[in-house]
C-alpha cells in the first residue's frame, strides 16, 4: 500500500466516520424526543389526576377584627369616625406526627410510564397552649372580634386529597373544601366551633388527629410547620431520591420498598415562624416571588433509575468510542494480516455498531432495560461476526472479532449500571486498550507502512 493511497483511505475513513456521527446524532435526536414525550405524559397525568403534593399543616387559624373611635375637631366641628383593622391569628402545633404508607400507583400514557402514589398518611397534631390564637388590641378602648377557629391543611394539588377524617376528643368534625387561607388557598378546613371556650375551661393540651387519603405524582413533600416535626413514611417503591433541606435521620432501602424517618425542631428549621409570617412554599405558590426566601420541606421522590431514555442516551455518549475502538482493531488486523479492508466495509460495521442504540431505544420501551440491551446486543454481536469472518478471511478472526464486540457491550452494560464509578472505570479501559495497542505495534516499521512495503513484526 503507497503512501498517496494510505492517506486517500484515510481521508476516506475520515468521511465515513462523519457520516457515523450523523448517524449517532440522529438517533440521539430520537432519544431526546422520546424524553420529551415522556415528559408530556407525565403533564398529561398531573393535569388528568395529580401532581407532585407539597402538605403544609395541620394549622389553627381564625379571623379578627379590630374597631375603634377616632375624634377629630372641636366644638361644632368635632366628629366621630369609626375606624377598623382587619386581621389573621394562626398557631402552629408544639408537635407534629405524621406517619403512613404511599405505595405505587403507576400511570400510563401509551408506552410511557408515570410514577405516582397513593396511600394514607395520619397527623397527630398538639398544641400545649392556643395562646397564638388569643387577639391583642393596638388601640386603647377598641372593640375587638374574632371568627371561631378553623383547622386547615394546605396542599399544592387538592385533587390528590381523596378523603379525610378530623377527631378531636373521639368527637368528629366535618371536613370541606378550601382552606380559608388569602395565602395557602388549596386544600380542606374544618370549622372548631367553642374551640377557645375549651382551653379556657380545660388546661389539658389540644390534642387533634387527622386522617387523609392522598395521591400525588413522582414526589410527595411536606412542611415542618411545628415547634417539633416527626415524619414516617413507607413505601413500597425501592428507588426513593431524598431531597428538601433535611435528609431523613433513619432510613432503609430494599428491594421491597423503603422506610424513612425525619425529625425536625424549631431550632434547626424556621419553617413555623415562616408559615405564620405567610412566606411561600415550594409547588403551592404558583404567583410568589422567585427572589423571596421559601419555606423548608421534607422531600421524597420516586425516580426510576433504569429509565431506557436515560440509560440510551448515556449509552448513545459511548458509541464514537465504540466505533473509534472498532476501526482501531479492524486496521490492526488489516496493517498485520495483510488482508485488505474496503471503507464500503468499515462503513457496514459502522452502521451495524450505530444501529444497536436505535434497536436499544426501541426494545427498551417494551421489554425491561437488562432483556432489551441483552437482545440488542446480542444481534449486533451475531451479525458482526457473522460479517467479520468475510471481511477478515477466515472464521477464526470473524470469531475473535465478534468476541471484541461482545467484551465492549459487555463493558457498556457494566459502565451504565455504575453511576458513580462509571467515569474512573471507563478511564482505566481505555487506558488498557491504548497499552495494548501500543504494545502490538511498538515494533512496527511506520516507515515502510507509508513507503508501501508491508510491515511485519520482527521474530525472537
């Protein structure tokens, strides 16, 4: 081979591996067409049932008014006006105790799954002292007024709060619609009528229990509004991903499902200071400003980690290497062997290598991600040791090729599988596969290669 058609090659391999990379892109394309269909499902089923559900409560609140006479003038000119101030009372819970279950309630929309939840969560709320409750006059010799008090609990998303029960003292109250609230509108409430008759004749603390039946999508969040906080929750997804400000203190992850457990004092958490001052909370203030400081929240997703679009994009980052790493060995065995490689056949290989991330992408929307790269894998592998034995003239280096190919799936299944560790192990590989390349031509006469002779590797 001269030197003027080693370089025309080249230049011709240059263009075939251009036209791999449209190819790659193209398919990479699809996949984040197909997330972003995915992520339309997932609107479609947050607007048809649920979305994400952020629960702020329970709390105490009551409306008061003030009124008072102003003079003005003197003699024939004095006047009387009746001035008044309008005002809201609230009182969080010295304790909070939620727990319950929120299992799986997956959603689909075609081929694209949603994961959603739904369960029962029970919230002991008690309140030492309703003195929060109690309106304090700003003028002398005013009038003042107050509503009974009302119990509310916020949501970000009412249509996920499918039934709720309120005790308090064995005794029963009804629940409706609405919180009452000008700040935290959705949700339910439930009128306390001689709520502050009550403490007064009875000092013990109030202690008040409310069931509720939810739904949400992907994430359920709630607000440590209470001088103490405590939240257990179980589930029987095996992907959880904790978020919010605080991490659960306790928590075990199985194949099972998941537990958690939070605990969260006034001391490390200002969210019940900020909930009376009526800041924003995350998801339930749609109109807040972006720049205000939000309440803290206690969050949990259910994230699927094998999602195919995910993992076909991440595999998709791979396939340059995967075709370089390729040609590199198919020109090793064609400089060394001597048989000579047309570029109509580097680009058959090419195509054939691109082609398993397309056949990845589709099989994975129908079959789990493990059987569907097993499959697709597997098909390339066949096909290209089936084409690798004409291409390299004889079945014992087809074969060899094929094993190649099947060590480098192999090698992307395990990178995609390890999250954390996949960049420095993908380091490694390559750095091997380099040395071993290296070690097979360091003998190599690239003299003689570019004056057209054909190389050989000197003997002992």
């Amino acid at each position: 081979m001269g030197s003027k058609s080693l370089f025309f090659k080249l230049a011709i391999l240059a263009a075939v591996s251009l036209v791999l990379l449209v190819v790659l892109a193209r398919i990479g394309w699809l996949v984040d067409e197909r997330q972003m269909r995915q992520r339309e499902a997932v609107l479609n089923v947050e607007q048809a049932q649920a979305g994400s559900q952020t629960l702020l409560g329970p709390l105490l609140h009551r409306r008061c008014v003030e009124e008072w006479e102003t003079v003005s003038g003197i003699g024939n000119q004095r006047t009387v006006t009746t001035d008044k101030r309008e005002f809201r009372l609230a009182s969080a819970p010295a304790l909070l105790q939620v727990a319950g279950n929120l299992n799986q309630d997956a959603r689909y929309r075609g081929l694209f799954k949603v994961n959603g939840y739904a369960g029962r969560l029970q919230f002991d709320a008690h309140w030492h002292t309703l003195e929060g409750l109690q309106p304090r006059a700003e003028h002398a010799g005013s009038r003042l007024s107050c509503s009974e008090p009302e119990l509310m609990l916020a949501s970000s998303d009412a249509r996920g709060l499918r039934a709720a029960e309120l005790k308090l003292d064995g005794q029963s109250f009804v629940v409706k619609p609405g919180t009452h609230h000008p700040k935290y509108e959705r949700g339910l409430h439930a009128d306390m009528p001689g709520l502050m008759a009550r403490q007064v004749t009875n000092a013990a603390p109030l202690k008040l229990l409310l069931q509720l039946d939810l739904s949400g999508t992907e994430r359920f969040a709630l607000v440590p509004a209470a001088a103490t906080t405590r939240l257990s929750l179980r589930s029987d997804w095996p992907h959880p991903s904790f978020g919010g400000r605080f991490l659960p203190g306790a928590r075990d992850i199985g194949v099972d499902g998941f537990s958690a457990q939070w605990s969260v004092s006034e001391l490390s958490s200002t969210a019940a200071a900020d909930v009376l001052r009526e800041r924003p909370v995350p998801g339930m203030n749609d109109k807040a400003d972006k720049s205000e400081a939000m309440v803290d929240t206690l969050d949990v997703s259910l994230i699927d980690p094998v999602n195919p679009y995910v993992m076909s994009d991440r595999a998709i980052k791979y396939g340059v290497l995967f075709i370089a790493l390729t040609f590199v060995t198919v020109g090793l065995v064609e400089l060394l062997s001597g048989r000579r490689v047309h570029p109509v056949q580097y680009l058959l290989v090419g195509l054939a290598l691109s082609l398993f991330f397309l056949l990845l992408l589709s099989l994975s929307e129908h079959l789990s991600f493990g059987l569907a790269y097993g499959t697709a894998a597997g098909a390339a592998v066949a096909l290209l040791t089936h084409y690798g034995a004409a291409m390299l003239g004889s079945w014992q280096r087809g074969l060899g090729f094929g094993a190649l190919i099947a060590v480098l799936y192999g090698t992307l299944f395990v990178l995609l599988r390890l999250e954390q560790a996949a960049l420095v192990i993908g380091s490694l590989l390559l750095f091997a596969l380099l040395a071993a390349v290296m070690t097979l031509t360091r003998k190599l006469d690239w003299y003689k290669l570019g004056a057209g002779t054909t190389p050989t590797l000197p003997t002992r």
